[in-house]
C-alpha cells in the first residue's frame, strides 16, 4: 500500500551562495522572504589556519529546494549592488544529520 509520502522527493537541498557580510545576509533574507523562496542558513566555521594566519569570518550558507532555483536567482540578480558581497555555489548541499 502506498501513502501520500511515498512519492515525496526528498534530499534536494543545494547549496545556493555563501556571504560572510551579516548586513548582506539580513538584504538576502528579507528578499527570499518577500519572493517566498524556503530556505535555511548553515554557518561553516573557518579551519584553523584560516584563524591563525587569516581571522576569516564565518562563512553563511543559504541553502534552497532545488525547485526554487530560477526564483532564488532572480530575487538575487535584483539586489544588484550588493552582488560583490556574495559567492554564487549551486551545489549539491551535503546535510547530513548525525547522532
């Protein structure tokens, strides 16, 4: 027998863009909130060379449905002037959640 969930694609989250810059993240989110695009941010802390030699900020990864993808990158091909600030990924997100 099969149920309603059987046919759900899941696993299908990429990694859209990355911003190190918490005022640009606030301009990201506030516009996928406007268009409706789902999303959830994962921080990568730098390694330890990058503190030492670097003092790199944490990197913030949006990630997106991959059925949002044309909408996600129209709502950032509109900020336009912020488009320095952020470093487009489009890959396959590596989630994974570990007890």
């Amino acid at each position: 027998m099969e149920n309603e969930y059987s046919k759900v694609k899941v696993n299908n989250e990429i990694d859209f863009c990355s911003v190190t810059d918490a005022d640009v993240k606030v301009v990201i989110e506030k516009a996928f909130m406007k268009a409706r695009v789902s999303y959830f941010l994962r921080w990568e802390k730098p390694g330890l060379l990058s503190k030492i030699f670097g003092g790199r900020k944490p990197d913030i990864v949006f990630c997106i449905n991959s059925a949002q993808l044309e909408v996600a990158e129209e709502v950032l091909g509109e900020l336009g002037d912020i488009e320095s600030s952020i470093k487009m990924l489009r890959t396959k997100s590596n989630n994974k959640i570990g007890f």
